[in-house]
C-alpha cells in the first residue's frame, strides 16, 4: 500500500547512512606522524675517522677525498636514528670515485705541464672541468641513496644531462660578463689599457655576485627537487627572489658588522700608539699593522653574524619548501643559537690551531638534523 512504501522510504536513508558512515571510515586518511631525527654522533668519537681521512689526503695529495668522504657519510649514517632505529648504510663501488680520480689527476696534470707543455695542460685543465659536472651528478646519487631506514631508501630522479644544464648557466653567464667587459672597457677606458682592465674586472664581478643568489636557488632546487621515496616525488616550492632576500639581508649584515669591528680595530691601534714613548718612531698606520693579527681576529668575528644568519635560513627554506601529498618536512634552526655556536667554534678552531673541527663539524651536523622535523601520512605498509 502506498502507507507501507512511505514507511519504507522512511527506512532507507538510515540504511544509506551507515554505508556512508563505513565508506567514510574506509576512506579516511592515514593518521599524521611526526618523526624527529636524532643524531648521536660527537667529536671523540668521530676523531679517529676524521685523523684517518686527514692522513690519507695528505699522503694521496687529496685524491683519497672520494673515500674520506664515504667514511664520514658511513659514520653520520650509523649515528642518525629516527623513530629510535639507525639507518642502514648500504654501498657499493660507485663511478663518482673513478670521476673524481680522473679530474683530480687532470688538474695536476695542468698545473705540472704549465711551463713545459702549455698546450696539454690546458687540454687536462678543460678536461677536468668537463668531468666536474658528472663526478658531482654521481657523488650526489651515492650520498643520497646508500643510506636505508627500515627497508625505505630515497633515490634521485635527476638525469645527468640535468646536471650538466644546471652548471652551463654559470659557464655562460661568466662568458657573458667578460664579454660585457670587454665591450665596456672599449667604450669607457678611452684607449688606456689599466683603465680598461680595471672595468672588465669590476664588471665581472658585480655581475659574478649578483648572479650567486641565483645560482644557489638553481643548486637547491636541482638537489630537493629530484628528491623520491618509493612513488614519492618532492617537490621544492621556493622561489629564486626568496633567496635574494636572504642573501640581501646577510649582506647587509656582514657590511655592517664588518664596518663595526674595523672602526674598533682602528680606535685600538690609535690606543696603543698614543700610549707609547714620545721617543718612538711608530705611526700610527704602522701600528695598525703590528697588530694586523688582531685585526683579522676582529673581522673573522665580524663574520659570524651573517654567516650564521644565511646558513639558519636556508637550511630552514631547504626544507621547510620540500615535501610532497603524503611528506612534509619543517626545519626549526634559529640564528641565536646557530649564532652562539658559530662564535664558540671560531674561538676553539683559533685557540686549538683547526684541531676542534672534528667536534665543531660533529655539533654543526647534530644542530641541523635535531631542527628538522617529518611530517607523513605515508605507511609503510600500506597499499598506498
């Protein structure tokens, strides 16, 4: 009867609904995770493999780095722990050893045939700056993919003709700015050779500057954004203009700061030379440079404030600005800290003679990886 099908549409939605209600529950996204790296590594520990690697680039005149490099990555590896499990360091021969063999034994090839055979050795030199470009394509890929964590590994999409399109810009634009020199210096130097070389040099670099924002934006793009986990693509969202603020703003800085520590370098030595005998022969200009070693103590300080500045944020623009659908990283260093650990390093590598590096290098890597954090929808085992 009409009463009893009304009765039943009635009924219905309540049957619709918990359908709907589990189709929800089937489709609702994994939960989110947050993982934290830690990284226990230290300089005691770290010191025999840095003496070691120290040891042998002196004695293969800096052809064993590939190796010395591969030992540190081995190192960092098994102190890095993520959700309280090590990663896995998984090697094997890799072609970026025998690329760098190569270039290395092309550039001293042209620096012991300079006088003596000029021709070859700019044959090995343009050799050698041919080759860079894939021995930093394939050592890329080996410190990306050799480390594992829980059967996960991270591999790079780039090709490496990608590579090699990433270094032709700075080739170009250097080719270009000579040529932009040459042509100013004719136009500007009116006939005086020192003039003219003065105005290709000034052109060359101001344009050289003004180009390295840009190509560290290109770099990093280059490396984050050939970043994959299994079907996962990273994507990298940062824009080259944030990256001239960034190199604008510790411009600023370091000119300021410089400014700072030179004026107190010159009010000091003005002291010292009003407080010696009346009978002395110092000037004031030769006593500024009688403490010449106070002065570059001064302005290696006066450094630390926009280094420290430019490394926090792009480290934080690295990663804050990659990720994909299902992972995202967010990096948290903070310039007063990167900036009291700077100077405290500078004065020990000063005060030791560079024999606290392996503890400087160990605390700067330990910094940087505890202000990262991953941020994942992904399940390993998951059917997604």
């Amino acid at each position: 009867s009409a009463q009893e099908a009304a009765h039943t549409a009635q009924d219905a939605p309540n049957v619709c609904d918990d359908s709907d209600e589990s189709a929800r529950h089937r489709s609702a996204p994994p939960a989110i995770h947050r993982y934290t790296v830690h990284f226990s590594g230290n300089g005691q520990s770290y010191w025999p493999v840095a003496l070691k690697n120290a040891m042998l680039l002196l004695v293969t005149l800096g052809l064993f780095w590939p190796w010395a490099r591969q030992n540190t990555q081995r190192y960092v590896a098994a102190h890095t722990h993520m959700d309280g499990v090590a990663l896995d360091w998984q090697w094997a021969p890799q072609r970026s050893h025998a690329l760098f063999l190569a270039m290395g034994i092309g550039l001293w090839s042209m620096f012991w045939l300079r006088s003596s055979h000029p021709a070859l050795s700019w044959t090995s030199g343009l050799f050698a700056v041919a080759v860079a470009p894939a021995w930093w394509h394939h050592a890329g890929d080996a410190k990306v993919e050799a480390p594992c964590w829980r059967g996960l590994r991270w591999r790079r999409t780039a090709t490496l003709s990608q590579s090699y399109r990433l270094w032709a810009v700075p080739l170009i634009a250097v080719t270009s700015l000579l040529g932009a020199g040459m042509v100013l210096a004719v136009l500007i130097s009116g006939g005086r050779p020192q003039r003219a070389g003065l105005i290709s040099l000034l052109t060359l670099l101001v344009g050289g500057l003004a180009m390295v924002p840009y190509m560290h934006w290109r770099i990093i793009r280059h490396q984050q954004h050939h970043l994959a986990l299994q079907h996962m693509r990273m994507r990298f969202k940062a824009r080259a203009l944030d990256l001239y603020r960034i190199w604008a703003h510790a411009t600023l800085m370091g000119a300021m700061s410089m400014t700072a520590a030179l004026s107190l370098y010159g009010l000091l030595a003005f002291w010292a030379w009003s407080v010696l005998p009346a009978g002395a022969s110092h000037t004031w200009l030769q006593t500024m440079a009688s403490m010449a070693p106070v002065g570059l103590a001064f302005v290696a300080l006066s450094l630390v404030l926009p280094v420290s500045y430019l490394e926090t944020h792009v480290h934080n623009l690295r990663w804050s600005h990659t990720g994909c659908e299902w992972i995202r990283f967010k990096s948290y260093l903070k310039t007063r800290e990167q900036l009291s650990m700077n100077a405290k390093h500078l004065l020990k590598l000063l005060g030791s003679a560079g024999l606290y590096w392996p503890y400087a290098s160990m605390q700067r890597l330990a910094t940087r990886m505890h202000a990262v954090t991953i941020v994942t929808r992904y399940q390993q085992n998951s059917s997604k």
